[in-house]
C-alpha cells in the first residue's frame, strides 16, 4: 500500500486547482497524498506559439519524465495537452467527468464588434476557426496561464480573445461580458482532467478507478482517435465532440486549413453499443473526402516554421 502518493502538477493556478481536485477524491478514500510542482516547457517559455514549439505533450513531458523517474506517483493533466500516444510505461488511470468543452469570446473592454478585428489566440485550431468565420480578422499570438492572458488582454489594443470556458469557470474568472462561441468545435478532450500513473501499478489503477467517469472516457476516447488517425499532434487545427444523447454517441469532427480558407467536417449518430471505433472510422472517411490534402499542408507549415 502506497503510504502517501506524490501528485505531480504543473504549478500554474489553474494545474494546482485540477490537482488539488484530485487530491480531495483520494483522500476521501482516507489516501495521504502531497503535491509536487513541476515547470513544463510551455510555461516557461510564453512567446513561441505553440505551433512553432515543434513538439507534442509541450505541458506534459516534464511530469511524465518526472512520473517514469518515480519522483511522483501520478500525475495530472489537462487531457487535452496529453499525446495521443503516451510514453512508454505510462497508463492513463483515470480521467474525471466534464468540465465546459466550449471556448469562449473576452471582448476587451472598450471593443465595440470583433467581426473584422484584432483577435488574440495561442491556439492554432481557435485561430483557423475563427478566420474560417471572419476571414477579415487579424490574429495576435497570447501565451501564459489564465491570469497573464487576461491582463494582456486588458493591456492590449485586441478586440478580444478566446478563452476555453472550462479554465475561467474553474477560476471564478468567466467575466459577464463572455460569449460562449457555439459554432467553434473545441479540442479533443477539452475540459477534462486526466490522471496517469506508471504502468503496471495496479494498485493505483485501483485507487484511481472510484472517481473514473466511465461515460467521459468513452467520448474523449472517440475524440482522441479521431485526431491520432488524421494527424496525432494535439497542436493542430482540429476539433472533435463526442457526447452521450438519448443513449446515442453523437460525434462531430473537422479539420481546417491553418488559414481557415479550407474546412472539412463530418457528424454521425450511433448506439452506443457501435461507439468503439467511430473516431478511427470517421476520422478515415474524412481522409478520403480531401483531408489527407489538409493534413499535409499542415505538417509542411510546421516543417517550414
């Protein structure tokens, strides 16, 4: 029995609010736990865009070579942030229900329209959505926790800024004049909190499974395949959702040009007993349909960065 786990944590606000999440569903089970804070790549360096950083799991890699060094026992993670494929010797051990999935619009202040304006994203999927739908817009990069996009965005000349809806609720940050955008697919797995451990560690797997959310594990399952069989790179312009309705899985998905100028999409109902699998599945009829065109451009854009 493992006397106290260690909890390994990125040390922004919003990381040590998902850990400490994790730590209160352990220690109702009457587990010791205690928080280790680790610097990822991403937070330490707050100009590059994301796209440009050249590597998957940039929030991640620091806790998981911490977690396979046994310096912690489990690690949290925002799922989104996580490759599709984890390191060798790592496990996914839980993840937990839902948070929103919807990003939102912050107006600035004094912005009086945001159709043809000067919008701020770090986020390549947030940026070709919004192009997609005002392709006169200019997008700015904004990098850094919630609280340091926020203050840029009060000291800017932007019209605005997307925020997922999920780290301001969190935060107690969501301001009055937010817009939820409902035409924007989020990323695969936004909004969720994901527990991983070492390989192999049963007794964790254990622990772990009582705050397991069965139903949100099967839909961000779904959504992770479906980015792994386009492309695998959770830096990318695409969006996926899959929700459980009247007993029904319904997925939607596309992929955007990193301009916004080409965009495919693709939505399927089906029982829940034919979910596994729909987002390979799916993600392999949009292949056929042109996206095998987009994905290579993709990839040639980050080769050329």
């Amino acid at each position: 029995m493992h006397k106290v786990i260690r909890i390994g944590t990125r040390d922004s606000k919003l990381a040590l609010w998902q850990a400490h999440t994790v730590q209160v569903l352990l220690e109702n089970q009457g587990v010791s736990t205690e928080l280790v804070s680790v610097k990822s790549e991403g937070d330490l360096d707050l100009v590059t865009p994301l796209y440009a950083m050249g590597v998957q799991g940039v929030f991640t890699k620091s806790l998981d070579a911490f977690l396979l060094s046994n310096k912690i026992d489990i690690a949290v993670h925002s799922l989104k942030d996580v490759p599709t494929q984890l390191a060798q010797g790592m496990a996914q051990a839980a993840v937990l229900p839902r948070g929103s999935y919807k990003d939102l619009f912050i107006p600035h202040p004094q912005a009086t329209s945001f159709g043809s304006a000067k919008i701020a994203t770090g986020s390549i999927r947030r940026k070709a959505q919004w192009l997609h739908q005002y392709p006169d817009s200019t997008i700015e990069n904004l990098r850094g926790n919630v609280q340091t996009r926020m203050r840029k965005l009060e000291e800017s000349d932007w019209d605005g800024a997307i925020f997922a809806a999920a780290g301001l609720d969190r935060m107690e940050m969501r301001p009055s004049t937010a817009i939820e955008l409902d035409w924007m697919l989020p990323a695969p797995a936004q909004g969720v909190v994901m527990v991983a451990c070492r390989a192999g560690e049963e007794e964790l797997m254990q622990i772990c499974s009582h705050f397991n959310d069965a139903q949100t594990a099967l839909c961000v399952q779904i959504e992770r395949d479906f980015l792994r069989t386009l492309m695998g790179g959770c830096s990318t312009p695409i969006s996926a959702l899959a929700e459980v309705v009247n007993q029904q899985l319904v997925f939607r998905g596309n992929i955007l040009s990193i301009n916004g100028k080409k965009k495919l999409s693709i939505e399927e109902a089906v029982s829940l007993d034919e979910a596994n699998g729909i987002g390979i599945k799916l993600a392999e009829k949009l292949l056929t349909k042109g996206a095998d065109k987009i994905v290579a451009a993709i990839k040639n854009f980050g080769q050329n960065i």
